[in-house]
C-alpha cells in the first residue's frame, strides 16, 4: 500500500507540470511579444497553489485512513 504514495504525487507532479505548459503554450499563442509576463507568473503561481493544495488534502487523507 504504502508504494502508492508516491505514484500519487508523481501523478499531481505530472498534473501540475502539463497545466504549467499548457497555460505556458496558451501566453505564447495570446501574446508572442511576452507582454503579459506577470499574468504569466500569476498563473503559474495559481497552478502550483492548487496543485500544493490538492497534494496536503490527499496527504491529510491518506493519513486519517491509517
């Protein structure tokens, strides 16, 4: 059971790393002079603050199903 942990974070790894690109591939489309860099970084932020979020949620979980 306990291998599972770290496939789940590898998993909320993956996640956030694809919604980082994706929003990252979005900014370059909307705006290829990099004019909007700080909304850039503001998303970036948002996306890890959620991810981080989700992963303490899972861990407090997991923890309360021991």
């Amino acid at each position: 059971m306990a291998t599972q942990i770290p496939e789940y974070f590898q998993a909320f790894t993956d996640l956030q790393t694809e919604l980082v690109n994706t929003f990252g591939d979005i900014a370059k489309k909307s705006d290829p002079n990099g004019f909007g860099k700080e909304f850039l970084e503001l998303q970036t932020k948002l996306i890890t603050a959620t991810i981080d979020n989700i992963t303490e949620n899972v861990k407090a979980f997991r923890k309360t199903l021991k």
